[in-house]
C-alpha cells in the first residue's frame, strides 16, 4: 500500500495545478497507456490542461483507447505538475523526463514495480499493487472525479494488460474488485480482450506456425528458435513476444524458450518457466535478467549454437 | 434471475434429505463438474451423503479439482432426491437420469442455458447467470454453507470455463463479484488456468502448428484444414477446439474456420466470427448448428471439397 500521506500530498499539488504534463515509459504497454490517459481525462473534468508525452510510439493495439492521439513524444515546458506513470526508473521516460527544464516544479511518480527508484518528489509507489492502473483507480477516487465510461475503458485496460487478464499471481482480490467497478462504470473486457489479443498480424501468426514446426521437446524444455531471413520471409520485424507462451501450455513443457535472430546477428532470448521453477538464475548466467517465471536475454553470434548455449545454462543452473 | 421461491424449495427439499444422488452432463466441461463438485461438498458438510453420477469420461485437465475420483456413471438408485446441473435437456444425462427409478421424490435442475427444457420438478435455472457455478454459489449461500477453500476452487473454476477467464460477453459484474470473493475463500486463477489451459499435449502443439502453417487469409476468412492421416502422425486423436480461436485472433480475420477430417471419412468444421458477424447461418447451411459467434457442422466427404464448400456457404450467406 502507498503511503496516504503521499496521496494527500499529491492530491493537493495536482489540485493546485492549472497544467499537468503526464508521461508514460518508453516501449509502452496498455498499462502505463491506460493509466496516463485515465488520469489525464480525470484531470481534465477537475479543469486542467494536460500534456501527454510518451518517447515511444504506441503499440497499434492500444489505438481504441479514447485520447490516444493526444500522446505524442514532448518535453516539459513549464508545467505545473509533471507526473511519470509507471516507469521503474527515471531512464525509462526518454526526453520526457528532464528536471532541468522543471525547476523547482514538482514531480510525481506513480508506479507499482518491486524494483522502482523513487525519483520523484512525491513517490506514490505500491509494489503490493499488480498494476500502476490500480494506484490510478485510488487517485482519481480520492479526487473526487466520477469515471466515465473511458476512463473506466483505460484503468481496465491497464489491469487486464498487467494482469493477463486477472490470472497472474500478483492479482489480488482487490484487482478484481477494481475491476468489477470499471465495468459497472462501462468498461467491456470482451471488447479490451478483443482490440488488445485479437488484433495480430496474420505474419505473427505465421512466425507462430513456423516456431511451434520446428520445436523440440527434451527432458521438459520446448524451445524453438527462428533466424533472422525466415522473419523477414513472414513479414515480421517485431512483436513475437506471444509465443514462448504458447510453447509453455505444453503439459510435458516446464521450461520454454524461444530465440529470434536480429539484424546485427545478436540473438533474442525470452524465457518463461512454471510456478514452480524460477528460471531467473538461467537468463542472468547468459548476461540477461527478469522475473522468476519470465526473463530474457541478449545472446552475442553465432546462432546456429544459441540454444544449445541456453540449453546448457538451464543444466548448470539445475544441475550443478 | 431464478424464481427465490424455487430457491426456497430446492433449500427445503435438499435439507430435509439424507442422501441426494447428483449428477452432470455428457460432454463435461468445467462448469458442470466444478458446480457438481462445489453442491457435493457442501451438501456433505450438512452431513448428507451424496452420489456422483456422470454417464461420460471426464477430462483429464479438470483432475485437479478435490472429490473428482468419487464421480462416476451411475443410475439413480433410491436416493432421497435427485439433481441435475448444467445440462439443457434430458438426454444430456444418459443413464443418469431415469426417471423410473426416481420414482416419486423429487428431481432437481440447476441450469442457465437460455435453451434450457425445464424437464424438473424444481427448475433453479437463471438464463442471465454466464455459468451455472454462479447459481450454485448463490444455493451454498442460501444452504448457509460456509465454503471451503475447495468449493471456492470448483465454483471459480466452473465460472472461468464457461466466461473463458471472464472474457464472453455473457460475463457481468454479478460474475465478477462472485469470482472476487472465491479468490478471497482460497480459490486461485492463477492455478485454474495453469491446470485446465496450460496442460496441452505436444501432439495438440503441432496440430496447431500444421494448421497455422497450412491456412489460407482470403477476403477475411481465415481457415485450414487437416486430414485423417496427418492427425495420425502427428498422434491427435480429438482436443483441436482451440485451433480455430487462434485463427480468428488474426486482425484481418472476421469469420475463421478449421476441417479435421475423422476415421470414417466425415469432416468436422468449427466456425467461429468476430462479434459484429453472425455465422450460424452457414453452419445451418451446412446442415449443422450453434450460436452466433461459434457454430458447427459435420460435412460428408470428400476432404478435398470441404473447405470450397464452406467458402461458398459463406458467400452465399452474405451476398445473396
């Protein structure tokens, strides 16, 4: 839980406000997107003017959203208030975040990672929290601003973006009661689930095919791996992040990773275990990083050895 | 909303009885076993003894739920009353039901298809709830049952398989509210998804993979298809339902479909479209049937013909 003092605090810097520059982290997901527009239309009814700055450009899949076509990349410019959504540390806001041109201006921090770096003057921070949206459904509460059907639309969207759908373990009951009162306040998960999922690429979908193919299953690793003209072939530069998913739904499958070569020759890992399995160690020993269930890494040329390096750093970390 | 006064009855007759035989339907899913399962458990902590009837195999990935060992095809045989959940009609029992044997005391429905055959001396049915796990929740509530963490799990899990994770449309905040409030009991999303979602075989994996990278995108239908010989090796004997939803998850796609081919020659299609496009006329076309997003026919052979006569019910459907 924040800190209620810090909330007191921020609700009466952001009332004193006439102008409010909100930001959101660089390679955005619907989470930071939803919060930053759910505050900035509550701040808006409140009567103030809004900035919206994001130094990244915002996943195609996150266009349904009411306002999104008022975020663009922009510094601070003599704002009020400046507010950071989401963002673990100040290096993930790109030429957003920049206190020289602030002054003596307050700066908010609105976020609920383990790992944040309050870098804010006011630090409204709950790590207990299994989206930033959540800590924003508190803030727009406590100002009194009634959600309207969008901003109901956004802060869900944060929470079913955070949460894949309420079925991560840091959702609580507390997100799910959230989550009640945005759809009573008119928020449509089917329509959430079906603009943010249901919107990929028939090349994702080929590169999908192409990966599952050409998986192996051994002593309960499903890995699969794709070189770099292969993509190119299926039309696809980016966004292939759904399926080592899909490769962990295997029953027999406790680990799953999948490799992806770039243009420079470097290699994508995304790694992704059962509950039961912390598979943290094994992306670090490859020089990479992440959560227990789900990390990654950058792995240097050649890849025609890339998994079998991978495959060898889950034996050592496993059996040593 | 179910009749209270029917509720008040079917209160009165199970609490009057010492041993009630309950049984779900043929086809199982999550929803008529997690409610069988979660109004056992309950009636047992009344201390009634119950009877577990269900006249089909269940499946495997619902094995984790507590009591699925005491479930099996039985025929009414003198029990106190009689209780039906789940099913729509009478001859989704088998055996199960035998009104001979019953005799006169009471029989019991608890349903929630909008198609629903009252065929019950008590009909608990209520055509708004999304599962009919949210009725029996209500009943243990009214039986003034406490639930354990187990009934939580079974109830959550019915409610989560038939909303797909609170995804369908048919899901309302009384859904949720339920679902809220079940994770407060003990229940957990996170373990419900992971035993009954994510516990696909490998053979399942590479049907999905053969059949993405066989399909065809053509004026936004997305389809492939599969033959007998192919399921074979690939060691797939039934459990290709998902395909067809991971085709309709491509953003050009409006209507999918996917033909498995089975041993005596006939074609199995699955339809299914996105929820501006109603697709059960063409499955009634084709001589088959369901809802409007996801319907279904058995078409003859041949194989190589199938997909061409789907394609051209399609277009005759929508361009008279």
């Amino acid at each position: 839980m924040f800190d209620p003092q810090v909330l007191s605090s921020v609700i009466i810097t952001l009332k004193n406000a006439r102008t409010v520059f909100i930001a959101a982290h660089i390679q955005p997901d619907g989470d930071c997107v939803g919060s930053q527009l759910a505050l900035a239309e509550a701040l808006q009814l409140l009567g103030k003017r809004t900035v919206l700055s994001l130094d990244d450009k915002i996943p195609e899949n996150l266009n349904f959203l009411k306002g999104v076509k008022e975020i663009a990349p922009r510094e601070p410019n003599g704002e009020d208030v400046f507010v950071y959504v989401d963002g673990s540390d100040s290096k993930r806001y790109g030429k957003a975040l920049n206190r020289a041109s602030s002054g003596t201006r307050p700066v908010i921090l609105i976020d609920h990672h383990v790992t944040n770096e309050p870098f804010g003057d006011l630090n409204l921070v709950d790590t207990a929290a299994a989206s930033t949206a959540e800590i924003v459904f508190d803030l727009i509460r406590a100002l009194q601003v009634q959600r309207t059907p969008s901003i109901a639309q956004a802060l869900l969207t944060g929470i079913i973006t955070d949460t894949m759908g309420f079925r991560t373990t840091a959702t609580t009951p507390a997100t799910l009661e959230k989550g009640t009162a945005l759809v009573r306040d008119g928020a449509s998960i089917p329509q959430i689930i079906d603009q943010v999922y249901n919107r990929r690429s028939y090349a994702f979908l080929r590169v999908l095919g192409y990966a599952i193919s050409h998986s192996k299953l051994e002593r309960h690793i499903l890995w699969s791996a794709i070189d770099y003209k292969t993509l190119q072939d299926l039309g696809v530069n980016n966004g292939t992040s759904g399926v080592v998913t899909q490769l962990l739904s295997v029953a027999d499958a406790r680990i799953a990773f999948f490799l992806t070569e770039k243009q420079d020759g470097h290699i994508d890992l995304s790694l992704r275990s059962r509950a039961d399995v912390d598979i943290s160690g094994v992306a670090t020993r490859l020089g990479g990083g992440g959560h227990k269930q789900a990390a990654g890494a950058l792995l240097p040329p050649p890849f025609e050895t890339a998994a079998q390096r991978v495959l060898d750093a889950i034996q050592q970390e496993y059996k040593p």
